[in-house]
C-alpha cells in the first residue's frame, strides 16, 4: 500500500499523534514521524500509510488541517514515481 507523505509538522509531532491524527480517515498501517537524534523534535514531516487504498482518498481530505498547532501538507509518498516505487539500483 503506497505511503503518505506529511509535511508542515509541529516539533512536538510524534507518531502516535500522526497515527491519531490519521485514525478518523480510517484504519492506519503505520505512522513514522521523523525526529532529530539530538534534540528529539519532530524535523517537520513524516509518512503514513493507510490499510486501505480507499483510505487514502479520505486521508487526502485532511490536507491543511490542523495537528499541535500548525497546518499539515499531505502529498504522495516523493520516492513513488508513477504510482511505482523507484528503482535505486536501477543503470543511468
């Protein structure tokens, strides 16, 4: 199931707020909000990935709603290239 990708987040984020966050768009497989080693602070984005295609749909619906305080962005998983995870090992 293709990834999320949230952008925009707070510093104090975690991933069960990502996951909570998420939880009103349906069942959610996995949240991973990204922290900085040494300070602990969310680096401002994160993925989620839903358990249902159709999930993603309403998911895209809480674009630029509102977690800890700040405006979220919600685009497509970056590393997915035509709906297909790229190739890293792929030749130039």
């Amino acid at each position: 199931m293709p990834r999320i990708y949230v952008g925009n987040l707070a510093g104090s984020v975690t991933s069960s707020d990502l996951r909570a966050h998420f939880a009103w768009a349906g069942e959610v497989r996995s949240a991973m909000a990204f922290s900085d080693k040494a300070s602990g602070l969310c680096r401002g984005f994160g993925f989620v990935e839903m358990a249902e295609s159709a999930d993603i749909a309403v998911a895209f619906s809480l674009n630029n709603s509102e977690l800890k305080g700040q405006r979220i962005t919600i685009e497509p998983d970056p590393s997915l290239k035509n709906g297909r995870a790229r190739n890293k090992t792929a030749s130039r």
